[in-house]
C-alpha cells in the first residue's frame, strides 16, 4: 500500500481563499504525530467547537517535503465548495481556528486581551517542556520543584489576579469562553499528564481557585469531555507518557 500523501491544497488568489475561510460549513483533517504536544490544543479546539474533522496517518518520511514548512502540525480545511486551504505552524493555526469558532473575543480590545492571556500561558507551557519534560529523569522531581516556585508561583499569583477582576466566572475576557481558556486548561492538563514521581503540582480548587474554574469550565463543555474521555485520547495521553518517560 502507498504511503499516505497529504491533501493538495487549493491555488487561487487572496480574494478567493479569504472568502473560503469564511466557510461555516468546512470539513478538517488534521496532521501530526500520535501525541499531544504540539497538536494538543489543535484537537480540542476542534473538538470543543463541534467541527467534523479526523486525523491524517503520518508517514513523515513521505509527508516531510509536502508540508509547508517540513514540520507539523498542519490542518487542512475543505469548505463545502471543495477549496482546500492548507494551514501551518501551531500558534497560526491555533489563532486561525480560535477566530472562525468565535473563540478570540467579541471585539479587537477583547481579541487583544486573549491574546495576551494566551501568549502568557503559552511561554509557562513551553517552560514546563524545556525545565521539566526534557530533564534527565533522574532531576526531574527538583526540576520540577524549581519550576513550581521560579515560574509557576509567579504565573498563579498574576493569572488569579487577572481571573478575579474578571469575576471568577470560569473566563479570562467577558463571560465566554475564548482560546486564552483553553489554553490555560491545556497547560494544567499538561502539568498533570507529565508529573514526575512524588512532585505536588500547586494548582488545585483550593490553592488556585480561579484557574481552577476556567479548567472546570473547559473541560465540562459536552464535546470536548467527549473527545477527552475517547478511546485515541487516551492513546494519545498513554504515547505522550511514554516518549518522554513518565509514568502514571
């Protein structure tokens, strides 16, 4: 059997792939390794917003070169007219699906605030990867220690300020949710998923009750509790898991 190629996408103007992406009624198929990581907050975007969408078997020894940057994740969108738009690079694509899902704010200054409240998080999960995930496994407990009051204090400490203001509702901005929420719920869902041996993660309803709640929030909406209880959600948390040697 043929390795898998990815979609083509579609060669037309500007004009004509921005009134595409305006599409209501798209389909996705989206590429990446059998892990979170990188590809994490793609799916649970997909997934919360209800979207049809499935994933693309990598074969990237002959996927690599089709790929717009010869990395992934990448999405592609079919719009019910058969244009193919082809997207890339994890933090555009993420932008991108926020905004056709309404999940970027009801306004310009609100997109500003999810963005900012996203990009912060988004720094902290990068932190956590590079200190923690990456550490040898026998440092990993004080690593992690170390991170936990170097970085995740800090990050806590302002977060809440800032969900306080904002009413404790469960929202960073406003009274509904955005992709700054779903950032956050991914973060939390990391340091979980990815805890060393004997580490205490200090985020929890009590010590944290603000995060605490946009976590809660995310994950009671109907599809995406699906999408987390099912079966590839799993295999995904399991593969994660044992890339990079963590253990249950």
């Amino acid at each position: 059997m043929a390795p898998p190629s990815l979609p083509i996408r579609t060669q037309a103007s500007s004009q004509v792939l921005s009134e595409a992406a305006k599409a209501t009624d798209s389909s996705f198929q989206f590429a990446y390794f059998p892990l979170h990581q990188r590809g994490e907050l793609i799916r649970d975007l997909l997934a919360y917003s209800g979207a049809k969408w499935e994933e693309i078997p990598v074969d990237w020894a002959t996927q690599k070169t089709q790929t717009p940057f010869q990395v992934l994740p990448v999405v592609y969108e079919t719009t019910s007219s058969g244009i193919v738009l082809e997207l890339a690079e994890t933090q555009a694509i993420e932008r991108y699906l926020a905004r056709k899902f309404s999940l970027l704010g009801s306004n310009l200054w609100e997109e500003n605030l999810v963005s900012e409240f996203y990009s912060s998080t988004d720094a902290v999960f990068l932190s956590y990867h590079t200190r923690v995930v990456l550490a040898a496994p026998e440092v990993r407990l004080e690593e992690a220690n170390k991170f936990y009051t170097e970085v995740l204090a800090k990050f806590i400490s302002i977060h809440e300020q800032h969900l306080k203001k904002n009413g404790n509702n469960g929202h960073y901005v406003g009274g509904k949710a955005s992709l700054a929420d779903l950032k956050t719920s991914q973060l939390i869902d990391r340091l979980t998923i990815l805890l060393p041996k004997g580490a205490q993660l200090p985020i929890s309803a009590e010590l944290s009750p603000g995060l605490w709640k946009v976590r809660q929030t995310i994950k009671n909406h109907a599809s995406l509790a699906s999408w987390h209880s099912s079966t590839r959600y799993q295999e995904l948390t399991n593969n994660t898991r044992g890339r990079f040697g963590f253990t249950q």
